[in-house]
C-alpha cells in the first residue's frame, strides 16, 4: 500500500519539546549511554596500550588526558571505540574533526527514543531501520555508533571526497559493517538531498552535524574561548588551530549553522514522503526561533526539540516530520514489522 498524497491544508503542530530527562536536567548522559562517570583508564589502556602515553594526571588529581593534543584525541577515541563498540580499526587523516564520542552516543539515543514514543515505547532495532547521516564526515561516528547500539543500516553522505574516502577505509577495516554502512559523496555541494537520493529508497530518520560557524575566523575564536573556559589558556603554550581539529566543511559555511539548517529543512519538503523524521543539532539556542519559522514555512506536521547536556555542555536537536500520524503508523507497518 502506497502512503497517502500529501495533505497541504493540515496545519502544522507547535513545536513541542521532549520533556528534559532528570539525568539531562542534571547535565548527564542519556541513560543508556555507556560513557557514565569517569573513564576507566587501567581498563582503557589494557585494550590500548598506545593510550598509556597521552595519560596525564589534571589539575584535580584525577587520570586523563591533554583535550588539547589532537594525537591524544585521537589514541583517545580509538580505545573508547575498541573497548564499548568492538570497534577494531579507526583512523582518521591529520586535521580531520575528531568527534567526543558520548555526546554523539547520546543524539542517536535520544533519536532511539523518538522511534519508540510512536511505536509503543519499543526502540525498533535490525536492519530494518535505515538512517541518513548528512556530513558524514572522514570519522563515520553516528554510523558505528548507531550500528553497534540498535544494529541500524546507515547512509553516510559528504562533500568531500577525502572524507568519503576515510570513512570507507573504516567500515572496510571492520569485518561486518561493509554490509551495514554505505557511503556515497554529495557530488553538488549547494545541495543536501538533491542529487544523492534515489526515488525508491526511505529512510526512518536523517541526522545532521551541521557547521557551526559562518567563518575560519569565528571557529579559531570559538576554539579558543573553549581552551579558555576549560582552563586550558596558557600565553606560553601555543594553542591548536582548532577544537579537535576540523576541515572547513565540517567547521562553518557561508551563514553558519543557520543557514546551513534553512537551506536543510527547506531541501527536506521536497523528499517528505521519503524520510519518517528528519532531525539536527542545533548548537545555539538563539537559532532556535528561525528554524522553527521554517519548519512552518515549509509545512512541517510535527517538530520535537529534544535537550541534552555533558557536564556544563548543553545542547539539542529539533526533529520534524511532513507525515500525518496515520501515515506514520502506516510507515512503521510497513517498515518494522
């Protein structure tokens, strides 16, 4: 059965935020992720013991290490991969984006939870569920992740051919996600959807970790007050270029996040009837009131923001869908059972 023609007269629900969570209210994880509480260094080290020489003792008296160093960064996710996912080989180029694993675990867990608030609290997990990651990016992070945790298939999508090419060597180095996750390259960087989607494929949710900045010179300030915040300012130490590093791609556009997010929910009207829920970060909540004005203008049915929080870290993403509620039961009748 075809799901119905789009009904262009249906006025759009409010934008409802999910109630914060006692562990979000609290600046914690999501419950489900594995990253609770302080890391585990013994343990770390005794998977990879390449970890052991980026180990430092911090101000409080407490193992862990220099956020400020991108080689220990990178050591860093590559235990946290190898040890909670079974994650065997992860590399990424020099100056490529190296992604803090338990804030992007907690997105796809919220995602997860979205799922299971329309199919009776169940979070369906298999084959069955197909994500788009737009952005991709050389780490193939939401993928693995999202993989290891509910056995989802993936679409990863980027610019650039060099970031494709990384995530392939990734998913090509692990035995079982070849099948799992696939990659293919935007070939059109002024378009999102366009272009890359095929008429017959759906996909039960996109996710997005758009450029944040409008502007190099907005990210190296915006690296910067990071370092300084986190204690990291020191005038005889030269800082990193960037925060964990970062391609131009990954980092800003021209307009920032806001337009980056514009231009994706006004791409995402013209595949409604392909994706159940399109969903992105939104790291500023000042933006929040323009992407809402746009979810309306272009006839989104329901729009969910969902908060998070690491520590002092807040964040969010709002997730729309351009499909009734009776064509959603239809899509998960269809789809997951």
């Amino acid at each position: 059965m075809s799901l119905p023609p789009k009904r262009p007269n249906r006025k759009p629900t409010a934008p409802r935020s999910a109630p914060a969570t006692p562990d979000a209210a609290k600046g914690q994880l999501h419950p489900r992720n594995r990253h609770q509480g302080r890391y585990d260094f013994p343990a770390l080290i005794k998977t990879s013991p390449e970890l052991a020489a980026f180990v430092i003792i911090n101000p409080y008296g407490k193992e862990s290490i220099d956020f400020a160093n991108p080689a220990a960064v990178k050591v860093f996710n590559r235990a946290l991969l190898r040890q909670f996912y079974g994650i065997e080989h992860w590399d990424i180029p020099a100056d490529y984006l190296c992604p803090p694993i338990p804030g992007r675990a907690d997105y796809l867990h919220y995602l997860a939870d979205l799922l299971a608030s329309g199919n009776g609290g169940e979070i369906p997990r298999g084959a069955q569920v197909r994500a788009l990651d737009i952005g991709v990016g050389a780490n193939c992070i939401y993928p693995l992740l999202g993989n290891r945790e509910y056995g989802w298939q993936f679409l990863g999508s980027d610019i650039a051919a060099n970031a494709i090419a990384s995530a392939k060597a990734i998913v090509q180095s692990n035995p079982g996600l070849g099948g799992a996750i696939e990659l293919r390259q935007q070939a059109d960087p002024a378009h999102i959807f366009q272009g890359l989607l095929q008429a017959d494929e759906r996909f039960d949710l996109t996710l997005c970790n758009p450029p944040f900045h409008a502007s190099a010179e907005e990210a190296a300030s915006g690296s910067k007050r990071k370092w300084r915040n986190l204690g990291k300012l020191d005038p005889k130490r030269k800082l990193p270029v960037l925060n964990f590093g970062g391609q131009a791609a990954e980092l800003w556009c021209q307009g920032g996040e806001a337009a980056f997010v514009a231009r994706l929910i006004k791409e995402s009207a013209d595949v409604r009837q392909q994706v159940l829920w399109f969903s992105s970060l939104i790291s500023k909540a000042g933006n929040l009131p323009a992407v809402y004005a746009a979810l309306k203008k272009a006839g989104a049915l329901e729009v969910r923001t969902v908060e998070m929080a690491q520590g002092q870290k807040q964040s969010r993403f709002v997730a729309w869908t351009f499909l009734t509620p009776p064509q959603q039961q239809e899509w998960r009748q269809q789809h997951w059972k």
